[in-house]
C-alpha cells in the first residue's frame, strides 16, 4: 500500500465519530461488505473517503397502499359483508 493511501485509512471507531454513528453500525457495514477493511498490525482500518462517500440504503418494509375500502375494514365487517351476516350492534352500559 502507498504512503499516500496510509494516510486516508482511518479506525472504525474514528469512521464512527466522522458519520456520528455507533462503532456497532460501522462494525456492521464491514461485516456486510459494504465498507472494505485494511488489516495493520492486527488492527482495522477503513478508507475515510469509503466512509465519506457511503450512502444508505433505503431499509425497513416497503409501505402498504390501501387500494380499496375493503383493505382499512375490519375483518369482521368483511366477513360480514361477504355472507350477508351483518349483526346489528349491541346496546349496553357506558
């Protein structure tokens, strides 16, 4: 590795203050392959401009549309609708 690419490697700890994130995120996206890890001496490194540059990824479950009425009604008022079943709605005390 040239003196000049020495100088860009940074700890994970030092790539976690530069993003202010945990050392656990960082962590993580080595071991997910997203940052590449330059072992020194039995310590790691990551290239600061690797860490600069990184843009997330969209996470987490894609939305759900209600297309239709049938989709936000309860099941029981579906099943209702469906076999013709439909219970009038019982009087008590409040």
């Amino acid at each position: 590795m040239a003196a000049n690419n020495l100088e860009d490697l940074i700890t994970q700890a030092e790539a976690a203050r530069l993003r202010g994130v945990s050392r656990e995120a960082i962590y993580g996206l080595v071991a997910r392959r997203k940052l590449q890890v330059t072992e020194i001496g039995g310590q790691k490194f990551v290239r600061r401009s690797d860490v600069e540059n990184y843009t997330p990824e969209i996470g987490g479950r894609p939305a759900t549309v209600a297309s239709s009425k049938a989709a936000t009604q309860p099941a029981r008022e579906r099943i209702a609708a469906l076999t013709g079943t439909a219970k009038a709605k019982k009087k008590g005390k409040r």
